[in-house]
C-alpha cells in the first residue's frame, strides 16, 4: 500500500509523518511484531534516559486501517558534516546513554544490521538536536522478560556492536 507521508519503510513496518512533532510506525495485518510490545519497551527505556526515541501514544487509523505506535519525530543530521572530535564528544554520551539503558535492564539488539537486510548498517541510530538517539525497539528486550543468560548474551553482541559503531562513526 502507499501512504501519505512517508518517511521510511523496514522489513515488516512503515513510519509516516503526522505532524511537525509526531511519526507513527504503522501496524497492518501480520506484521511479525507486536506494537504493545514494542510500546512497552519504549516506554521503559524512556523512564531511564533519553536515548531512545520517545513513545507518545497508540491508536488506530480507519483511513488506513493501521494500528499506529506514534512516536516524536526525530529529524537526523548527517554526521559527516561535523570535526571527529565533536563526534568523538557526541559518541562517548551515546555509549554512557547506552550502557546505563543496559544496567536498567534493557537491550536494544538492533544497533547494527545484519547484512542481508536492507539499509545502512546503523540505520537505527540518528544524529539529532539532542545528540545520538536510537529508534525502533521492535526487536529489543527487557531482562526481566527474557532471564538473566539470555539478557547477557543480547548484551555481548550489543556491546560488540558499540566497537563497530564507534569506528564507523568516528572514522567514516
């Protein structure tokens, strides 16, 4: 389907502009992924800090019969334009953003793309106003909700992920 607005498009959701402040990643049909879910993660993650991207509310849409997990809209700059030591500023807020999201209790595991899905490998992570921010909670997890080994094994794959973040992002 085509939508008005539209901003991106993953593997299974479509993001669409509803205002100057708000997206909303759009649920239709099986999409592989459940918007309370993802919602509740959100959520979670923005009572810790503001790195991830800010839940604001769930509804539906009959116009487009879409159950829609609005977001605020994030507008990214593109970090090449800026000295590495900006970035090197920029980044080390990131990972201490990161790893107090991690002592919470929450992974994101979706840092950097696996190869054979479309997109930039860190299209998950933005330059904004603010600083580095995160989108797309789709796929992380909470420890609560997964047991302490599994947590930890989400969390070495992150943390591994920050070392290929950080020389794509300081050295590109």
């Amino acid at each position: 389907m085509k939508y008005p607005r539209k901003l991106s498009s993953g593997a299974n959701n479509t993001v669409i502009v509803l205002s100057d402040t708000e997206v909303a990643k759009l649920f239709t049909e099986d999409t592989r992924s459940d918007i309370g879910s993802e919602a509740k993660k959100m959520k979670y993650a923005n009572a810790v800090n503001g790195l991830m991207v800010k839940f604001v509310r769930l509804e539906y849409n009959d116009d487009l019969a879409a159950e829609m997990l609005v977001m605020e809209r994030l507008k990214p700059f593109d970090f090449r334009a800026y000295e590495v030591e900006i970035r090197t500023l920029w980044y080390s807020v990131f990972e201490d953003e990161l790893t107090a999201l991690h002592q919470a209790g929450f992974v994101h595991r979706d840092l950097k793309r696996p190869s054979n899905i479309g997109g930039a490998a860190f299209d998950n992570i933005l330059l904004t106003e603010q600083g580095l921010r995160l989108i797309d909670a789709g796929i992380s997890a909470l420890r609560e909700e997964v047991n302490q080994k599994i947590f930890d094994k989400y969390l070495e794959i992150e943390q591994n992920e920050m070392l290929l973040f950080k020389d794509y992002f300081l050295n590109r």
